[in-house]
C-alpha cells in the first residue's frame, strides 16, 4: 500500500467503530469496493502507522514480552499499523558485555558488535512467537534486514541511510514487523551497534523512513520526568516537551530518550510519545512547543555523574596551546566536554576540562606527553565529580535565573567547581557525593515538585 510512506493519515473504511482485524492492509484502503459490500459503512476512521519501541525492562522476561504482545495486538485490532523495536531482554546487553570481558582482553569491534547484537536479535524472535499465540501475524527483522546502512564505527555506528523496504512489505501485508534495536549493517557489510540506548534511535528512524504518524517510546516510567525519579521522590511527569528542552536534558544526563533519537527526531520532525509499558497511560509527548506566556522558566533539572575532570596546570598562555591540547585529544577521539582556562597570572593558567570516565586513562596517557611540549607543569585527573543542571526555554527571556541557582547550591553548601552555560541550560560541575542534594534542591526552589 503506497499510502505507508506518506507520512498522512490514511483514511479507512469502518464498520461500527471497529476494524476488520488481520485483514491484508491493501484490502483496507479507502473506497474498496468489496469491503463496502461486506461491513455498513459507518464511520472512516483514519489508520496510522505506529512505531513502537520496548526497551529492556519491558521486554525483561517471558510474562513481559507477552504483555508487549497484547499490547500490540489491541493497537492491531483498534486498526492501527504496527512496526515494533525492541531492546535486548532486561540487562542482557550489560552481561553480554562481562562475557567478553570474562572470556578475553581482546574486543576487536567487529566481533563486539556480532555478540551484542545478538540481545536484541533474540528478542525479537521471541516477541514474534508470541505475537503469533495471539494470532497476530509478524516477522522478525534484524537491523540489517530492515536496510539500516551504517558506517563503520563499530561499538557506535552512525545511520547513513534506512531503507525499510522489507519492513515497508510485511506492514503492507498486514503483518507486525519486530526490529531488533541499535543495528544496522555497515558499509563493509559488517554487523555494527549503534551504542548504548540504540533502540530508541532506531525506532525514530524508522518511523522517520516509514512516514509513520506517531513513534511510541516504552519505557519503565510513565514518561519523562522533572527529574530524576529515582532520586526525587517528588519529580513530576512532563506532558510535553519541546525539542530543543529535551535535547539539552538529555545532553546534560537524562537518560530518557537517548540523546542521538532526539536529536533525530528534531531534525526530522518525527512526534515522540514516551510512556510506559508498565501502566500504559498517556505519558510524555515530545514536539516543536512555542513557549508560551505561562511556561515554567526552569522545566528540569538533570545530573550527570559519567565524566571526570581533569586540570592541566601551568600551562603558558599564548596562542596556539589550547588548539594543540584539544587537536591531539580530538584526533584521539575524547569526547571533551565543558572547558575552562582561568585568567592567566604571569603568563601561566590552568584548563580544566571534563571527558568521559573510560577515558580517564588514555587522557592522562597522552595529556602527559602533551605537558612536556607545551611546557606546562603538570596534569591532575578528578572521578569524583558530576555535573548538576536547569534547563528551560523560559530562561532566555528571564534574567537571574543562574544567580537563583547558584545560590540555591550555597544554601545548601555545595561548592561549584565548574560552571558553564547555553541559552537554555546553567551546569555546574560539583562533588559527586553532592549530586543528590544539589538536584533536590534545585527541584524545589525552581517550584518543579509535585504539588
Ligand atoms: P529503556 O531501557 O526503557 O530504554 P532506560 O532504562 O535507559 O530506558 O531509562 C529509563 C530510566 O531513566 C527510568 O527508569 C528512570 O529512572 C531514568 N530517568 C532518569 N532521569 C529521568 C527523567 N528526567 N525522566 C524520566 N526517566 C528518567
Ligand atoms: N540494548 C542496548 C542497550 O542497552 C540498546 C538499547 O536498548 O537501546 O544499550
Ligand atoms: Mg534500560
């Protein structure tokens, strides 16, 4: 049915509010004369295609993945097209991950990928069984199956293109098709991983490649959140959220959705519904919001404990030090994050930077070398730190906003070793055993709590 990729909603023939089930979806497109024959015609209805991704918890064990099959099949027999994305099954890709570790010191990227791939691949072959028991029909289609061309970043591979004709052929039949999560296919044919939380990214592809009206993120809370729920009790569900509020929650440590999916989805404008597979209430809807009159000025506050800070100290201040520091990082692949040179006093100043903990040691290796060229006195690496941030679009247009919070953190005596800013987002870098109160406490003074 070509109506699949046209990103509309398709009208459909219906009878007493109800859709023929299972029926091949070209028999069900508008104006069919046999099908006009068959059901009085009552209503037209538009049917959408929705892509659906469950994540590991969701799909966590046997009862679980049957759940996810109910579900799929109620939103079938509502006469909704479904494209299913699912996750390997509860924390199997961090054991997959020990298992290499515990069998060797050697991970050629290539056979990484072939190994964790395998998590989802298993999880969609038994999701598709018990679709099956349901009698709803499905197949299973592993990333390369369903045309996910990557390059050849193993571990952390980029799309470069999606071309789901196979996916396309299985919808238009009638059938749920189930791709596994975070894969694809490289350009040198290589099985490649898309990275820790893929999935998510795979499912706004698809719904980006299919045309798909809705992509429908499940999860193990009800959506996205104020903050952190597992640390603030009192953090709110958001009912929606722009973009661009989103992308920087989830650049400064929100760990829902993955950071590359929104970004995806911003770019493409692919609608995001995130919500849970646990209660399946309405949960978080992801868009292009204008900010209104009466927006919060602060709508989250995020934490992120996964990055170290290192200070070069001493360093001569003059032109070209920094580019050769950050050039040689770069060239080794350290994703650098906040940066920060202190005035210089009698011609020598410190940086410090953040980068990710698994970096720690390459970056000391080769900040090392770097101190003896340049000249500087020495280099100091610091794991226990993490960074605390406000985001809000309201905070353009609202001065004060960073005083607020800095003198939220000294009231409750946290010192801020780092600061650094964008247009719609204040981080401080602190303590790691400060982390939790700085959140909370920002939570509350920035009236986020539940009321
Ligand atoms: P999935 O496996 O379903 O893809 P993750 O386990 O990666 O999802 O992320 C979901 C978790 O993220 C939730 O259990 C929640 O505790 C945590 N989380 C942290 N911050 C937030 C937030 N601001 N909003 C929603 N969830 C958050
Ligand atoms: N299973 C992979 C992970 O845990 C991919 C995903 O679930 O998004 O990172
Ligand atoms: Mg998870």
């Amino acid at each position: 049915m070509g109506e699949v990729g046209g990103g509309a909603g398709r009208l459909v023939f219906n009878a007493m509010g109800r859709h023929p089930n299972n029926e091949p979806s070209r028999h069900r497109s508008a104006g069919n004369p046999q099908q006009s024959r068959r059901v009085a015609p009552v209503a037209w209805l538009p049917v959408a295609l929705i892509v659906q991704k469950f994540g590991g918890t969701s799909v966590g064990d046997p009862d679980r993945i049957r759940a996810v099959a109910d579900h799929v099949a109620r939103t079938k027999r509502h006469g909704d097209d479904v494209v299913l994305v699912v996750s390997a099954m509860g924390k199997e890709t961090d054991d997959l991950l020990r298992l290499a570790s515990d069998v060797s010191g050697t991970h050629p990227g290539r056979e990484m990928d072939m190994l964790i791939t395998a998590g989802e691949r298993k999880a969609m072959a038994l999701m598709c069984m018990a679709l099956h028991d349901m009698g709803v029909p499905a197949d299973s289609f592993t990333g390369s199956q369903a045309g996910f061309l990557t390059d050849t970043t193993h571990g952390n591979a980029k799309i470069l293109e999606v071309r789901p004709e196979r996916v396309r052929v299985a919808v238009d039949a009638g059938r749920v098709a189930v791709v596994g999560g975070s894969q694809g296919v490289s350009t040198d044919n290589d099985v490649t991983f898309l990275g820790r939380g893929g999935s998510d990214t795979t499912a706004v592809a698809l719904a980006h490649a299919l045309g798909a009206e809705i992509c429908e993120l499940y999860t193990d809370v009800t959506g996205v959140f104020t903050t952190d729920p597992r640390l603030v009790p009192t953090a709110r569900r958001m009912d929606r959220v722009s973009y661009e509020e989103l992308l920087e929650m989830t650049a400064s440590g929100c760990p829902k959705p993955s950071m590359r999916s929104v970004e995806y989805a911003r770019t493409h404008g692919v609608r995001l519904h995130v919500r849970s597979a646990f209660t399946w209430q309405e949960g978080t809807w992801v868009d292009e919001r204008e900010p209104t009159m009466e927006q919060a000025i602060v709508s989250a506050v995020t934490h992120d404990a996964s990055e170290a800070k290192m200070t070069i100290a001493g360093v001569p201040d003059h032109a070209g030090v920094a580019a050769t520091v950050f050039r040689a990082l770069a060239d080794l692949d350290v994703n650098v994050d906040l940066i920060v040179q202190n005035v210089s006093e009698r011609g020598v100043t410190d940086i410090s930077f953040t980068v990710p903990r698994g970096d720690i040691d390459r970056t000391l290796e080769e900040t090392r070398k770097l101190v003896a060229e340049i000249g500087a006195v020495g280099v100091d690496a610091d794991s226990t730190i993490a960074r605390v941030s406000i985001v809000g679009a309201g905070m353009r247009s609202n001065p004060g906003v960073a005083a607020t919070m800095f003198e939220t953190l000294a009231e409750t005596g946290v010192n801020i070793l780092m600061i650094s800013t964008s247009a719609i987002r204040v981080s401080c870098v602190v303590a790691e055993g400060q982390v939790e109160e700085a959140v909370a406490a920002l939570h509350e003074a920035f009236g986020l709590a539940d009321a």
